[in-house]
C-alpha cells in the first residue's frame, strides 16, 4: 500500500484521523509530533536552553530514543522508559515549537521518519511537512484544514476529556500563534504539497473525513 501522508494545522484532525485511517487499512501509524515532543521533553528533563539546538542535537545522540506502534497507538521510549504519556503535557506542547523550528534538530528526526517507514513497510503518517518534505514520493497526500474556532473547539473537549484544566480563548491564542509560527519557520514549515488533496473538516464528523480519505486510498 505504501506510504499515506495527512498533513495541516494544529487541531485539524491529523492525528485522530490518521489512527482510525490506519486501523481500517491494517498498517501503522507514525505521530510524528511525537518524535518532537519527545526531544522537547528530554530537553526539558536535562535543563538545556530550548534554543540551543547544538547541545540538544548532543543529548540526542547519546540518548536511546525508541518509536514503535502498538494497537495503532504510537508508543515513545527513552532510555527504555516509556514517556508515550508524558510528551503530551501542557508544557511540552508550549515548548516543542523550538525544537521543531531548529534545522538540525528536524534533520535528526527526519531520518527517523524515514528509517520509521521502511522499517514498517506501509504507514500513515501525520504532520505539517511529510507530503512536501519527508515522503515526496507518498502514494496518497492529503491536506486536512479547518476554521480556527473548529480547531480550539476540538482542542478544548480534548483536554477537557483529559481532565486538564483549559481556557478556550487562551487555546486559539494559543493556536493562531502556532499556525504563525509553523507556516514562517524557515525548515519543515506548514506547506500544502502541490499534489496534496485538500479536505475542509470544520464541518465534517471525524467518520466522514476517514471515509472520504479511504475512497480517495482506495481509487
């Protein structure tokens, strides 16, 4: 089947989608927000300046970082502890823009990425750069997008459901700022692949993308 990249903005869907598009096709899921999110965190643990990307690169090398999938959930250990949970908190999300912005840091994971697929043989794999940077070559490219309030309002019942305590003007602040962000980095910003199909989800259920997404795989 080959590789299935979903790409877009925050709260557009990638990740819930692209689990339940992996699960109906039988193959593996790659949340690579997770690889960035894991970097962050060690980061974060070892007390390094975020915008330090050499010494991060450092800690990166010497540090056993392990991605697999299991039950189409994208499991992240390092040094052999499993963190899948911990690269989700609050404050990893607010700090893992400086890893993702940081060119040698993206090279690194990128090869992870890559070594990810040809590991595991066909996937679907989510982000903002896989159709236009990573996978070039992936047989199917989708680009999921939604209005910003949708998009807040997803993230909200998602953290809400998580028991997280959250503001929703502060979660599309939040959000608008990330789009900024992610669309001006210098590499592996927010493109839309020229050979991407676009889908508008602000006023589709999650069902209906999944199911317009397995037409599209299955033509």
């Amino acid at each position: 089947m080959g590789i299935i990249t979903i790409d877009g903005p925050a709260g557009s869907g990638k990740s819930t989608i692209s689990k339940l598009l992996a699960k109906e096709l039988g193959i593996s899921f790659l949340d690579t927000g997770a690889m960035y999110r894991a970097l962050t965190l060690m980061a974060m643990n070892a007390g390094l300046d975020l915008q330090d990307s050499a010494k991060i690169k450092e800690l990166f090398d010497k540090t056993e970082l392990k991605f697999s999938s299991e039950n189409n959930k994208t499991v992240v250990e390092i040094n052999g502890v499993d963190c899948s949970d911990l690269i989700r908190s609050p404050q990893v999300t607010a700090n893992v823009h400086f890893i993702a912005a940081a060119p040698i840091l993206r090279e690194s994971l990128v090869e992870l990425q890559r070594q990810f697929a040809k590991e595991q043989g066909s996937i679907v794999t989510e982000g903002r750069d896989q159709g236009s940077v990573v996978f070039p070559d992936a047989e199917v490219k989708i680009y999921l997008n939604a209005d910003v309030d949708q998009r807040a309002n997803r993230r909200f019942k998602e953290l809400q459901a998580r028991g997280e305590k959250c503001d929703l003007q502060e979660i599309k602040d939040a959000i608008i700022a990330r789009d900024c962000s992610d669309r001006n980095r210098e590499v592996g910003s927010l493109k839309k692949a020229a050979d991407a199909i676009e889908i508008d989800t602000s006023h589709m259920s999650i069902d209906e993308v999944v199911r317009v997404i397995l037409e599209i795989v299955r033509k």
